[in-house]
C-alpha cells in the first residue's frame, strides 16, 4: 500500500486535503467519492497516512481510548451484526455516535482500511494500542468461522469480566493505600518538625536520654540533614525499579516475586487463572485450535511469569501430550481444577470445564477482595499502634522522668 496526498471539494465546494493509504490513485479517488469528496488532484507521497490511533503531535492532547470506549464498541457492533446490518453500515454509525474524539478516528481507520480490502482483523491490528493480540486473534476467527457477531459478544462478555477485576481492586485497596500514606506523611512531619522541636527541650535536661530517645533524635537529624539526598536516591530507586521492569526479564522476576506476597499475591494468582481459564473456554468455543487457545490466554492473564508457564503448556501439548499432563508438569494448577481438567478432556466438553474453572477462581477472587480489607485492618492496627508506643517511648518517656525528678525535689 502507498500513501496519496489528495486535494478534493466536498459537498459545499469546500477545498479539503490530506493523505490517504491505497493500492492505487483509483483506489484513492473511490474513497474520496464514497466520502462525498470530489477529489481534484491526487499524488504519491512519502507522508503517511493518518491513522488515528496512535497518534503523534496534536494527538498528543487528546483523550486516549479507554478500555470502556472498547467495551461499547463490542457491545454495540455485536448488535448491528447481529441484526443483519452490514459491517460498513455498523462501523458508520459507530463513528458518528463515538463520544471518544480518539475512538472516532480509531473507528474511521478501520473503515478506510477496509474499503481498502483488508479484513477486519488486519484493520483492527494497525491500532496496537487499542486492541491487544487476544482480541486480534478472536476477530480474526470469527471471520474464518463466520461467526464474528457471537465473538464480539464473547469478547463483550470477556472484557466486562475484566472491569469488574480491575474496580473491584481498586475499591479494595483505596482505603489502605490512604492509611498508608497518611502514616508516610505523619513520619515526615514528625520527624522534620516535631522531634526537633523536643531535641531542644531534652538539651536543657543535662541528663542521659533513653535509647529510644537517641534513636528517634538521631533518625530526626538524620532526615532534617540529608533530606535532599534521601529524595534524590528514592526518586532514583523509582526510577532504576521502573526500568528493571520494564526489561522482559525484569517484569517476570517482579511479578513472580509479586505471587509471593502474603495477601496480594493469592489474589493475583487467582484473577490470572481466572483469566485464564475463561478465554481459554472461549477459544475452544470458538473454534481455535488448542495450541492456539492456549497463547491467546497468554497474553490475558496480565503476569507475564503466569504467561510462561502456559507457554510451556503449549510446548508440551505440540509435542504430543494431553492438555492435563502439560497442566500437571506446569505445577501451577491445584489438585482440584487438575481433576476439572482432566474430566473434561475425557469428556470432550474442556471448554465447559474451563469455563467452571474460569467461574470458580472469579467466585474466589471476588471473595477475597470483599475480604481485603479486613484482612489488612490487622496489619494496619498493629502498624499504627507500633508507630504511637515508638513516639510514645521515644518523646514522653524523658518528660515523664523530669516530672519524676521535680517531685523529688
């Protein structure tokens, strides 16, 4: 495909410009007339083509697609297809309704791309961004099995089930994330301002001060010194972490270690194998093959350590063992959905197993989450009641002993 830079008159005889992609100037100038644009020149360029969707320059101010805009998309063109409407009718009315700026050009590419004589799949993955591999390889079997409007419904299904995850930990973790940044800031200010402020009571006291006292007046000191050095190495420390993870090898050390975390950690393993377990069910419904289902899931479990241990499922299942035994040599599976598995693939309903599996880990993982909080509220408490007998010690414990010492006398 070369890119065309045209100039045309619209219906109004308004002179309009811009690049297209196309096989050909007639191509181009087809575009152009189903556009209502009568075009006046059209020349090969170097420029490319506004794609809409990943957008550079002005875009850069404009609202990102969000994973809601995707969301509607699928609903809305699940609907249209399934009422008979073509796919080129569906995608217009799509357009125009799109309240997403973004979305709106995603949309319009699409549509281009298509009159242009690519297939749905092959649009939609010039937009990376927007649609991720999973969804890519779900359209595109949709279109081998003529079944696209039921995918999009699938999809619809999928992605909900996605939100919900995501808002629900967010609700979750919103009040401890607040009590830990406010015992973060109570630190600092205690620290830089109060502690000070008693050093120099104690300085009049002419007597040795308790060990916790030294302690808190020596870290006292310490911050009030060093503060800025202490801000430079944690902005350092964020920054070196970010790029660890942003190496591949990184990201799968860090989100293994993340499997270990006391309390987090069961709650992401568990929305992974729920991720898991369901769009693999819907690839096996949908007609993929194993092999294939198998690294759609993949890249939807959202831990990329997780992610290779399905990978090494494919591996084994290529070589020629059943999906339970590359399960069981996985050793991330429990006893239980190993035995679900198993029954399925005897059985020949795997998808529906898988979809049990999917829907036993969501019953789960909404449980825990339901339950986070009260799971943290211990942590807290204690962390809190150890930070109040530090200062409680470490400040009140030399005022106590001067009252001491003014009874005596």
């Amino acid at each position: 495909m070369a890119n065309f830079a045209y100039k045309g008159r619209d219906a109004g005889g308004k002179l309009v410009e811009g690049v297209l992609e196309g096989a050909s100037s007639g191509n181009v100038a087809d575009l152009l007339l189903g556009r209502g644009v009568t075009p006046v020149s059209i020349q090969e360029t170097s420029a490319k083509a506004a794609t809409g969707g990943d957008g550079g320059g002005l875009n850069l101010f404009k609202p990102k697609v969000q994973h809601v805009d995707i969301l509607l998309f699928s609903r809305q063109i699940h609907t249209l297809l399934k009422s008979g409407v073509p796919i080129m009718r569906a995608l217009a009315g799509l357009q125009e309704s799109a309240t997403n700026p973004s979305m709106k050009e995603v949309i319009r590419d699409v549509r281009e791309s298509l009159e242009a004589g690519r297939e749905l799949s092959v649009s939609l993955a010039r937009h990376p961004k927007v649609f991720n591999p999973f969804y890519i390889s779900m359209v595109r079997v949709g279109e081998a099995t003529g079944l696209l409007d039921e995918i999009f419904l699938r999809l619809f299904d999928h992605m909900e089930f996605e939100r919900f995850m995501r808002e629900q930990v967010k609700s979750a973790l919103r009040y401890p994330m607040f009590v830990v940044l406010a015992m973060a800031v109570a630190i600092v200010v205690v620290n830089i301002f109060v502690i000070p402020a008693f050093a120099k009571v104690f300085q009049g006291f002419g007597a040795e001060l308790p060990l916790m006292t030294r302690v808190l007046l020596g870290f006292s000191n310490f911050m009030v010194n060093w503060w800025p050095i202490m801000l430079v190495g944690l902005i350092t420390a964020i920054v070196g972490f970010r790029a660890w993870v942003g190496t591949p090898g990184g990201r799968m050390q860090w989100e293994a270690i993340a499997l270990r975390f006391p309390i987090a950690g069961k709650i992401v393993r568990k929305a992974a194998m729920a991720r898991f377990a369901r769009s693999f069910a819907l690839g096996m419904r949908s007609g993929v093959p194993v092999m294939q289902a198998l690294t759609n899931s993949s890249q939807t479990v959202d831990n990329s350590y997780i992610a290779a241990k399905i990978e090494g499922m494919r591996d084994t299942v290529e070589r020629g063992e059943s999906v339970v035994r590359a399960a069981i040599a996985s050793g991330f599976f429990s006893p239980v959905v190993l035995q679900m598995i198993a029954v399925g693939e005897e059985s020949g309903a795997l998808d529906d197993m898988l979809e049990e599996v999917g829907q036993m880990y969501q019953r789960e993982v909404e449980y825990e989450l339901k339950t986070l909080g009260q799971q943290i509220e211990p942590i807290l408490i204690v962390c809190l009641g150890a930070l109040v007998l530090v200062l409680a010690l470490g400040i009140f414990l030399p005022m106590w002993d001067l009252g001491k010492v003014a009874i005596k006398r």
